[in-house]
C-alpha cells in the first residue's frame, strides 16, 4: 500500500478541495461493488491531506463514511430488489441450492447483524455480505445499522491516523499496510473455509 498511497497523495494534492471529496467519496462508495478499489488507501490519504491542511478531517471522514454506508446498502437494495429472482433461475439454483439459501437465510436471521458488522473489517467480505443480508430478506435496519457503526469505527480510524500521523507518518503507513496485509489473510482463510462448507452441504443434498 506504500507506494500506491504515495502516488495517491502527489496525485490529490494537485486537485482542489472539492475534488479531493469527491475522490474520497467515489472510491469509498465503489468498494462495495467492485472490492479490488483500494479504498482504504484512499481514506489513509484523505486522512494525511486533512493533517497537512488540504482538506478538513471531520468532513472527510464524513464523506468517506456516507459514501461507504450508501454503497453497502446500494448492494444490500440491489440483493433484496433482484436476488432471490436471480437464485431462482438455474444458474442460481446451481450455485446456491434452495436449502443451502434456507440455511443461509437461518443464519442470517440470527446472527446477520455480527456476520455483517465483522465482515465490514475483511476485505472482498463488505461487497458479498450485504448482497445476501438483501436476498435473505434481512430488514433494513438490522443491516444498516451494523453496516454503519463498523465503517465509522474503521474509517474513523484510519481517517484519524492518516490525519495525526505527522512526522510518524511512514510508522503509521507501515502499520496500516500491515493491518491490511492481516486481514486481507484472515479474509482468505475464511473465504476457504466458507467454500468448503457450501461445498460439503451440497454433497449432501445431493
């Protein structure tokens, strides 16, 4: 993340203000949909342009946060307008058999509002958790509600760091690159093990 945070910032500190929010704002809300966008680089950056005086911090964090909470509940929408059509054809019985969704949906209406608030914190796991949370027909306020108080709390964080980083600031990159690095490995190890699970119950079914 070094040396793409460092390109982000010679980059913004060439845009004006205004700019600089609507960046922030776009890649925060993109992550949703496409998890490759490395929002949390842009929020470490908009973080060090508030501590250097380019941007307020409070209204970046704001932007970033509003912006990540509309994108999740975007997805969440679009899960529960279209996802259970979309399961019901053969391609979606295919990759999601009826009782696997049932189990899903069991899930889900016990334990939806920890699943979405950890997955908030892995990567690749914010863009697929709330799809699933709308399909399941998990009510609204139970998922947005953890879906905004863990991108505060981890936004929040980041935002705050890259923002009172100063002259510890390649410390405070190294750590958050590392934290990165972490979660990005738990999200995988729980990614397989997710698989293997929803391989296992469908050799059962069958």
């Amino acid at each position: 993340m070094g040396g793409l945070v460092d390109r982000l910032i010679e980059w913004m500190q060439g845009l004006s203000e205004a700019l600089v929010y609507v960046v922030i704002g776009l890649f925060a809300a993109v992550e949703n949909v496409f998890p490759p966008v490395p929002a949390d680089a842009i929020a470490l950056t908009g973080g060090f342009l508030a501590g250097q005086g380019v941007v307020n911090p409070w209204i970046a964090f704001l932007i970033v946060w509003i912006c990540n909470v509309a994108g999740a509940l975007l997805v969440y929408w679009l899960g529960r307008r279209y996802g259970p059509a979309l399961f019901d054809t053969r391609a979606g019985r295919f990759l999601v058999q009826p009782k696997q969704m049932a189990r899903l949906a069991s899930v889900y209406d016990r334990h939806g509002a920890k699943v979405i608030f950890v997955s908030r914190f892995l990567p690749a796991f914010r863009a697929v958790v709330p799809i699933f949370a709308g399909t399941t027909g998990m009510s609204f306020w139970r998922a947005a509600v953890p879906i905004a108080v863990a991108s505060g709390a981890w936004y929040g964080l980041i935002v705050y760091l890259g923002a009172t980083a100063g002259q510890n600031w390649d410390r405070i990159r190294a750590a958050v690159d590392a934290s990165g690095r972490w979660l990005a490995i738990a999200a995988a190890i729980l990614a397989v093990i997710v698989v293997w699970f929803w391989w296992k119950s469908r050799k059962q079914e069958e």
